[in-house]
C-alpha cells in the first residue's frame, strides 16, 4: 500500500502542476490581448499574398518568355473593312489639302563667321604720330613695291598719349 500512495501523491503532484500551468497560460493569454492569434493572423495573410504574387509572376513570366506563334487568320467575308486609300474628301477639306500643300516657307539664316577677330575702333585723329617705316633688307631695282601694311599702336608718355604708326611696304620681284 504504500507504493500505492507514492503513485498516488506523485500522480496528484502532476495534475496540481498541470493546472498551475495551464491557469498560468491562461493569464498569460488575457494578459497579450490575443496577440499569438493576431501574428498568426497576419500571417497566414502574407502568407497567402505570396502565394498570390508568386502565381501572378509565374503568369508574367509565362506571357513575356514562352514561345508564341501567330496564326493566320483568315479574312471574315461578313466583316466590314475600313478602305483609307479611298476616302471622299469634301470640297472644303480639298481646298485646305491644296493650300497647304502650296505654302511654302522661306527664310534666310545668315551663319556667323568663324574665327571672326575683334575690330578697334580707329585712334582719334587729333593725336600726335610719330611715323616709322621699316624697310626689308636687300631690296634693289629688281623689286616693286605693290603696297605697305600699316599698324598703329597707342603709347603713354607722363602727360601725354601719341599714336606710333609702324609701316611696312610690301614687294614683289619684277
């Protein structure tokens, strides 16, 4: 018999420890609001949105990757077909057509030069110049003189501006 009682007390032991437990889950149950259901809610939500996802891709993938061949149709004789090659186009709208086809535009463009250099204004003629010429070396009665290039160059003196006029004549071999 006293076996019997240790079976008995340890058997009574675990059921005491089972309900502690199971009055323990339940508070703890009450105490979450429900959120173990809630997470397991949502998801089984996202898990069927997956679920979607994944087929509607696979049905892209399909449409957008599989072989596709045309058939050939053929021609209903019952349907109506829309003939643009022979349209009637009424008087005014012919008019319009003629009108516009002989408008023309025209215009001129004037393209700017390249490499244009800027100009100066001329010295003012009131200044003092102080002429030098500047005559190539070598030059005999074999030669002739076709022209001369001129430059003028602006000089400051304390007190005083004048113009140096530096020409240079240009020859030519008779």
């Amino acid at each position: 018999m006293a076996e019997n009682t240790d079976k008995d007390t340890l058997v009574e032991a675990l059921l005491q420890e089972r309900d502690e437990m199971y009055v323990e889950l339940s508070r703890l149950r009450e105490h979450d609001n429900g959120a173990q259901e809630k997470a397991e809610a949502a998801i089984k939500q996202q898990a069927d949105k997956i679920k979607q996802l994944t087929d509607q891709l696979a049905w892209y993938r399909r449409k957008l990757w599989k072989s596709s061949s045309e058939k050939y149709i053929p021609e209903d004789p019952s349907q109506r077909k829309v003939d643009f090659n022979g349209l009637d186009v009424l008087p005014e709208e012919q008019e319009v057509i003629e009108k516009a086809a002989k408008e023309v535009i025209s215009y001129e463009r004037k393209k700017p030069e390249k490499n244009q250099k800027p100009v100066r204004l001329p010295l003012p003629e009131d200044l003092r110049r102080e002429t030098e010429v500047i005559e190539p070396e070598g030059i005999d009665k074999n030669w002739e003189r076709i022209g001369e290039e001129v430059t003028e160059i602006l000089e400051h003196k304390p007190g005083e501006l004048n113009v140096r006029r530096i020409i240079r004549p240009k020859y030519v071999l008779r």
